[in-house]
C-alpha cells in the first residue's frame, strides 16, 4: 500500500500523524510511507530519524486572519504548494491520504480527494482540537471520513460524509514507559524528589519560561522538589543555565528539546504545560495530574476551550492570565504541589477520561474504508 500522510507544523499536529503512521505500519509492514510538511515545521527536524518515511517538503502558508492583506502572498504558496503535490503524486501515486490538520496538509488531503472520486484513493482527517481547524473544515467537505479526538467537534464539520469519534493518538513510548532511578538519571534529576515537568509545547514558550525564572526562588526554597523545564530554545538553554548556576539554584533542569517526552511523563507528578490536543491527550492516558496555561493566541481560542473539557471533569487544573498576573504562575505550581489529595485526584480522573484505544480505533476506519481499494 501507498500511504500519504500530511499536516504538522506543530507537535500538536505531527506527533498524532507520527503516531497513525507508526500503527498503520505494523498493520500495512509492506507499506510505503511519504509524509508532506513544511522545511521549517517540527516534521522536518524528527522525520530523518525515521527512515521508513519519506519526507517532502512543500510551499504553505497561513491565512493572517487579522491581517488580510498578506492573503495574496498566503494565496500564491498556496498554488505553488499545490502544483509541487500534483507532482509528487504522480511519482508516489498514493492510495490512502491522510491529513492531520495544519495549513500544508490542504492541498495534500484536497487533491487526494478530488482524483479519489475517478481514481481508488481514498481521504481521511484527523481533528485534534475541540474546535475544528480551518484548514480541516475546508476539508472536510471532500473527504470520505472525518476522525475526531472530542465529541463536541461534531459541530464543526456539519458538511462532512462521515464522522467518527477515534480520540488522539500518542506515541507507544507514553504508554510503555515507567517511572525508574534510570529515567531520572537519564535527565539529571534526583529520585527521591517530587518532580514537576513544565513545558510550553514544540516551540516551548518564553511566558512559562519567563515566569519560572522570576519565581526560581521560591523553587529553590522547597528541596523537596525539582523541575524539569524544556525551553523549545537551544539558546536560551544556555542562558537560563549560566544564571542558575550564577544563582546557585541546582533543583531546576533546564532542556531545549526532549525527543523521549514519553519518560518525561513517567517521572511528572505534575505536568504543567499549554492546552493543545497533543498535550491533553499524553496527559489523560498516562494518568497524571496538570496545571494547564492555555495560550491566549491560539486560533478560535481553541486551548482554552480544550482545557474547559478537562477541567469541567476535574481532571485538570487551569492557570489563567488573570492568575498568572495576580499571583505568579509558580506560586499557582506549588499551591498544587501542596495538595497531594488534590493531585491525587485530578490523576484519577485525567485518567478515566484517557483514550488508550484511539490509535486501534483509528486503524480500524481506515481498514475498513481500505477495503475499498484495490492494488
């Protein structure tokens, strides 16, 4: 089989395409994969670890929904992008597309579905956030099946042929991985302390860097606990570790990037990040307890609308500007480091809201609509 998988951008994009692609190769091991994203998405940096996947990248660009004028230029990489896909399939000649979301998986998923009513191809998204994206609402007018991580998405894709709820997908190493002396060795953390993981998604986030650092004191007073921050900066890894050191602050650890989120996890007794899809799902299917800080940017407001899900089931605690301006968002960490009845509970219930089947879920509508396909 041919398998074409597009979208990314972000890693709340990429990391459930990686996920698909790593499951629909143990049931296709024959299978020929191409991924299409962009030269500067998260895609471009992991995929040449994966040499089974064959990358290419295209021209995309966002529509500047507050600035239309720079729609022209959005418009013409756009058909650029879409001349470049019309041209690898007709090396890759793919049977099955998938689109993950993001404005490069458009014109990918668009022309898959287009030459799928003459020829045996097949299309199908996959929509993360609660409120559908606007490249995947396009979409879903053309494709044979929508696939959705929330029920409440329903409402976006009004137009759709089908709709199934899958949930999100994440990568095997969350749910395989456990807490060990090894695993917090392997990022330089001491095992006898609690452990708080703070990150601010792919790109991380100079807000929560920001705030940990102006309240690294108040980390500093309490041995008992340690934090693992992941800055999404090379640079500023750098920086932040000269000033700790100058400060003499040992129980923050500071990281760029961390390709084994997986055993990160494992190790968080609170995670506190941004409320992307991605996120929530690593979050709900390993159990743990959180403090969300939906960034305020996000398209449609869709982080905070994701929170509100989890929030409303108690199984996630919110940190919103307001909070965060009046108290600081460290203190708000350590408020909930402080109720251990409270972390146990928002724990079990992240839990019982985790969607462990979503990947075999997700194989199975696409075998069945495979089916359909003849070699």
């Amino acid at each position: 089989m041919r398998i074409l998988v597009a979208g990314g951008g972000t890693g709340g994009h990429f990391y459930p395409a990686l996920a698909i692609c790593e499951g629909l190769r143990k049931k296709y091991p024959h299978a020929a994969f191409t991924y299409v994203g962009t030269k500067n998405g998260i895609e471009a940096r992991v995929l040449p670890s994966y040499p089974w996947i064959r990358f290419h990248s295209i021209q995309a660009s966002g529509l500047a929904r507050r600035r239309p004028m720079k729609n022209a230029w959005a418009f013409l990489r756009l058909l650029v992008g879409f001349i470049q896909t019309v041209l690898l399939f007709l090396r890759v000649r793919p049977q099955l597309v998938v689109g993950v979301g993001g404005y490069v998986s458009f014109a990918p998923v668009l022309l898959g579905a287009l030459l799928g009513r003459v020829l045996p191809i097949r299309s199908v998204i996959h929509e993360q956030n609660v409120i559908g994206g606007l490249a995947n609402r396009w979409l879903s007018k053309f494709v044979n099946l929508v696939m959705l991580s929330f029920p409440q998405s329903e409402r976006s894709f009004p137009h759709a042929r089908r709709v199934v709820v899958t949930g999100n997908p994440i990568r095997e190493e969350f749910l395989h991985v456990k807490r060990s002396t090894q695993v917090y060795r392997q990022f330089g953390l001491d095992p006898r302390r609690r452990t708080i993981l703070i990150f601010g998604g792919s790109k991380g986030s100079i807000e929560m860097t920001d705030q940990v650092l102006s309240g690294r004191n108040e980390i500093a007073a309490n041995p008992d606990l340690q934090v693992l921050l992941v800055t999404g900066n090379k640079a500023s890894k750098a920086a932040i570790e000269k000033e700790l050191t100058k400060a003499r602050i040992r129980n923050i650890v500071v990281m760029d990037y961390v390709h084994e989120m997986g055993a990160a996890f494992a190790i968080a007794d609170l995670v506190v990040c941004r409320a992307g899809a991605t996120s929530l799902a690593e979050i709900t299917s390993c159990g743990k307890a959180s403090l969300l800080v939906p960034w305020k940017e996000s398209a449609d407001d869709h982080q905070r609308k994701n929170a509100r899900i989890l929030a409303e089931a108690r199984a996630c605690a919110v940190a919103d500007e307001e909070g965060i301006v009046r108290q600081g968002l460290v203190q708000q960490i350590l408020m909930q480091m402080n109720d251990e009845l409270g972390l146990e509970e928002l724990a079990s219930n992240a839990e019982q809201m985790g969607q462990k089947r979503a990947e075999s879920l997700i194989l199975g509508e696409i075998r069945s609509l495979m089916r359909e396909v003849r070699p």
